[in-house]
C-alpha cells in the first residue's frame, strides 16, 4: 500500500524538510517488510483566489487530482477525530489487509481544507483542536508514520 501527503504549500529548503525527509527514510526502510511504500509528498502552490471559499475550493480541486487513484482521502483537520499512535497504526494495517491501494493523507493551506473534501475523507483526523503550521503538521504526520511502522514490525521505538 503507497502512502502520501498531498499539501498546498511549499516547504523551504532547511531543518523542517531535513527532519520530514529523515522519517520518511526510516518509515521506508521499515515499511517495506511491511507492504507498505512511497512515503512521499506532493506540494501544490497555495491557491490566490479572494476568498477563503474560492481559495479552499481551487486547493481541494489541486488535492483531489494528485491523490493516486484507488487510494483513500484522510483529511487533517483540527476538528477530526483524535486516535493514539497504536490505534492510528492499527487503522493503517486493516487498510492494508483490506487491500486498499493507498493512502493519501491531505493537509490544507492557510484556510484549511474545503467542507466537500473533508466529507469526501475515508477518515478525518486531528493532531489536536490547535491549529498547527503546515511545516509542523508534516513534520508530525511523518513522524507518526514511520511510528506506526514501527509499532506494526514490533519495533521498540514507540513505548507506551
């Protein structure tokens, strides 16, 4: 099963992006065994449209389209559901066993995601109701990914 982020906006060159791609590598090396790959994420440019309506709208259309086809939508959002890093990595296995392609976790721009992609969501997840910087959110969801993997190969990685 292939897993991606799709993100509007871009993360700059530096830390940020060094410490994402660092747990994407180890959740790779690790994911194989696992039957799980890709671990990769596609940026769009956020939308410059005048509202937050038609901003969200043109962000949702440009997820939409890079999210790999027969993959599910999980939307990040701070009013999702909250799961610990166990049940997150439970979740992600019975997709697998079930078969599904992929999974393409969507992470919105400054106004979020649009209402129509949100219920499109096979699940709607959140970090918690703050609202993190999108820099942030990957660098998190990477990590939780590479832990998921772990906790699914019975790595002692993660500890309860």
């Amino acid at each position: 099963m292939r897993i991606s982020i799709l993100a509007i906006g871009r993360m700059k060159q530096g830390q940020e992006r060094e410490l994402m791609a660092r747990y994407f590598d180890r959740a790779r090396a690790a994911g194989k065994s696992l039957g799980l790959s890709g671990f990769d994420i596609v940026e769009h440019a956020e939308s410059r449209a005048g509202s937050p309506a038609s901003r969200k709208s043109e962000e949702a259309a440009a997820l939409s389209a890079s999210l790999p086809s027969a993959s599910l939508l999980i939307a990040l959002d701070e009013h999702g559901k909250t799961m610990g890093s166990d049940d997150f990595a439970r979740r992600i296995a019975r997709w697998r066993d079930d078969g599904k392609a992929g999974l393409g976790f969507v992470i919105g721009g400054a106004d979020g995601l649009s209402a129509d992609l949100v219920r499109s969501a096979a699940l709607t997840l959140s970090f918690s109701p703050l609202t993190w910087p999108h820099q942030l959110v990957r660098i998190m969801l990477a990590e939780q990914l590479y832990r998921a993997t772990t906790i699914l190969s019975g790595h002692p990685y993660h500890r309860e």
